[in-house]
C-alpha cells in the first residue's frame, strides 16, 4: 500500500524556501549567467534528498541540466516528470529581496514570495519531495521514472533537447511526460459554473519571420519618391489590417462544451454556438477574454522594427520582425503564405528566421489522462471539472513531441488570479499551502505509476 505515503510538510517548505533562495537566473549569453547557484542546487539535491540520490540513477547531461532515471520494477515502460530549475531575472520593487524565500502570514494564510516560487520551483520541489518520500517509503515504481530538469528553459536553451537527445539514444519511448502548464484556480475563462482545470495537449507553434525593404538611399534633403520606411510601414499597416486567422481545433470544441455548460455570458454564447457556423464560435469565444481569442486563432505581430541610423540620411534598408503564432490545424507555410498575400508587394523579402509549427495532439482520453485526472479529484476535489486544452505559449514539452505520443502540461498549482499574474512579474508569490497541495498532487500521481 502506498495510498499512505505522505510528504513530510514542514520538511518540504523549508527545502522549497532553500531552493528558492537559489538565484538561478538563466540568460540568453551563458557567460552572463551566475553558476554558483546552479552548482549549489546539484549540491543541494544529495543531501536534501539522500533516498532519492541513493534510489535514482543519475544519468550525466553535457549540460547544467539533470536527468534521474527510477527504475522500476518492470521497467519495460516509462514516464518523465519534468520542471525547470532556472528563473527570469528580476527587475523592479520588491516587497522583500527576490531571493529570500520569505514567508508571510500563518497556515492558510502563509504566503511564499521570491522569484520562482510558482515558475517553477513549485513543480520542481513537488517532484523531489515526492519521490524522495515514495522511496523512503520503500515504493518502487512499475515503470522506468525520469526525472528531467532543464536549466534553462526560461531561454529556450539547449537543457531540454540535449535531455531529449539522451533518452532518445536509449531509445526510451515514454509514454507519457509530463510538464508545467494548464493550473488550478481562479478561471481565465470568466463566466464558467464550476473550478475547471485544464491540461495542455498540444501548444501553439511560433515562428518568426523578418520582412526587408530596400529603396536608394541618399541625404535627406533630396529624398527619393519610395523610401524603405515607408514601404515598410505599408507593409506594416497591411498585416495588421489582415488581423487574425480562425482555427478552432477539437480539442478546443470540447473545451468549450465542457466550460459553456451551465456558464453563463459570452462562454454560454460559445458553447451554444457549437452547433452551427464556427464563425460564430469564434466570434462569442474570443469576447470571453485575451487568452480565449488566441486559442481560437492564429496571429501575426510586428515586435522588432529597424530602420536608419542618423536624422538626415536616407536608409536603404527597414526591416521588421513578425512573430507568428500558428495554431492547431494552421502550418508554417500556410501562415507565412498569408502574410506574404496581406503584403501584397514583389519588393518586400521575407526571411524566415525561426520556423514551428503547433505541436502534435497528444489524446485526452485513456490510461494516461484518466491517472493524472484521477490525481487531480483526489488532490483538489471531484468537483473540478478538468478539460484539455492548447497552449498559447510555448513549453520545454514540445521537445519530447519526437520520442512520446502523450505530452501533458499541467501545472499542479492552484493560483489566484493576483499569483497568476506575478508570475515574471514583480513580488512573485503564491500561498504555501497551493504548494503543499501539489506535493500531495505528485505524490498520489506518481504512486500510480
Ligand atoms: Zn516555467
């Protein structure tokens, strides 16, 4: 029996403040980033964890990242728990220093704050305590478990793919990773009836591309009749006039029914709009909020513009960034088609500079769904209602897209809507209770396993 096992609390909290206090701020430049921190969690982990280090095979990364291998008892499948060790720099005001792991109010109340603590120390710490009390309970898993921790994923860096690399080379085929994402809490779908949860299946790809005007150049006090700017301005002015393309997915179909029933407003709209046009979907789903719109489209948006470097010379060259979010049924090519028809101008080149497509739908049904939905009611109650949905972002998952057929994202958090929006944000922070509850999420998950 394993129902039992439960993680030592006040243990935990203190292990979550001492990672947190860990300043392990990923950076684009690696020669900008601070190691020590990074060298005091690998540290950290063997004397914290000590069954878990004496149980896990550690399997060497080329990299700062890290990657455990439990061996279970069968071992002839396997799961891969991942969560990311590294954080976004701070900048700003805090109510305490970011790196403290200070710890205000009492029981319920105890609030968390410092960089990290819901992105993605929760998970991380969730996991290590889990399966350290697992262990010491003298569980052993029937599948192989990994255990996979990115140092950084907040830079898209090189932690996840080389991981990846590896287990592909031991040509592990997991059949089922899980990783952050979809939450517990306040809904950002405003109107719904009941707590909702969703789990990520697939993600929205992202690629970008740099759309270049050239014209003569010259002093500005003979201009030439085309200039570069502001052919790159119509260029500009086209895309956005363009707007967004519609792609409602299944996956998003369901969401939809599943949040609409009983809600009330534009969700209620929505939901009833299921049955005829999908114009109409489209049209009461994205008046429901921000987030709603961008998963029933596909977007283009100019972030980068670049042009001339003195008042008075003309430049021969504009040049902006468009970054893509491609949805669910959408392709790379199809999108950048689109926006190559909105130009509409032979003189404008578009360069393609990063190309992804949304990534494969992992099924919302069978073995895997129903463990981590049966985990979910245990941890949070029968009452939430729990549905697949699409990323917006982008998640380290997508790289495990290549070796597993189901790739969760879902984030055993529950949040506010306040916690939620701290995350990257000044005064990160999050109730120690949201964190407690999600050792109890991982801990009956992975005695499932
Ligand atoms: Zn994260």
């Amino acid at each position: 029996m394993t129902g039992a096992v439960t993680v030592d609390l006040d243990r935990a909290v203190a292990n979550y403040q001492r990672i947190v206090r860990l300043a392990t701020v990923s950076r684009l430049d690696e020669s900008e980033v601070d190691w020590a921190p990074f060298d005091e969690f690998h540290r950290l982990i063997p004397e914290a964890y000590p069954a878990l280090t004496a149980a896990l095979e550690a399997i060497p990364t080329s990299t700062h990242s890290l990657l455990y291998r439990w061996p279970g008892s069968r071992g002839d499948d396997s799961v891969v728990l991942m969560a990311h060790y590294d954080v976004v720099a701070v900048g700003g005001e805090w109510s305490s220093p970011p790196f403290a792991g200070t710890i205000d109010g009492e029981g319920e109340n105890a609030v968390i704050r410092g960089r990290g603590v819901i992105d993605d120390k929760a998970s991380l710490v969730g996991i290590l305590e889990s399966v350290e009390a697992l262990v010491a309970s003298g569980f052993t898993p029937v599948d192989d478990v990994y255990l996979a921790f990115s140092h950084n994923e907040e830079v898209l860096g090189d932690g996840t793919p080389g991981i990846v690399d590896i287990l592909e080379n031991r040509n592990v085929r997991p059949r089922l990773v899980l990783d952050e994402g979809g939450i517990v809490g306040e809904s950002i779908f405003p109107g719904t009836s009941r707590p909702s949860v969703q789990i990520g299946v697939s993600e929205k790809g992202t690629s970008s591309v740099r759309i270049v005007c050239t014209a003569p150049g010259g002093h500005a006090s003979v201009p030439p009749l085309q200039t570069s700017t502001a052919r790159l301005a119509r260029a500009i002015v086209a895309i956005d006039a363009a707007g967004e393309t519609p792609f409602v997915s299944d996956v998003t179909r369901r969401l939809i029914a599943d949040i609409g029933e009983g809600a009330t407003g534009a969700l209620a709209d929505a939901a009833a709009a299921l049955a005829g046009p999908e114009e109409d979907v489209v049209r009461h789903f994205s008046a429901v909020s921000p987030d709603a719109r961008a998963m029933v489209h596909s977007s283009a948006v100019v972030t980068i513009i670049a042009a001339g470097h003195t008042v008075n010379a003309v430049p021969e060259e504009a040049s902006a960034t468009v970054n893509l979010r491609i949805a669910v049924g959408d392709t790379v090519e199809a999108a950048i088609d689109r926006l190559v028809a909105a130009i509409d101008d032979p003189g404008v080149r578009v360069e393609v500079i990063e190309r992804g497509g949304p990534s494969p739908v992992s099924p919302s049904h069978g073995r895997e769904w129903d463990g981590v939905v049966a985990a979910i009611a245990e941890t949070y109650g029968d009452e939430v209602l729990v549905s697949p949905y699409i990323n917006n972002g982008g998640t380290d998952s997508r790289n495990y897209t290549r070796i597993s057929d189901t790739v969760y994202r879902f984030s055993p958090c529950h949040m506010t809507l306040g916690e939620r929006g701290s995350i990257h944000a000044i005064d990160e922070h999050l109730r120690v209770s949201s964190f407690t509850d999600g050792c109890g999420f991982y801990t009956r998950f992975i005695s499932t396993l």
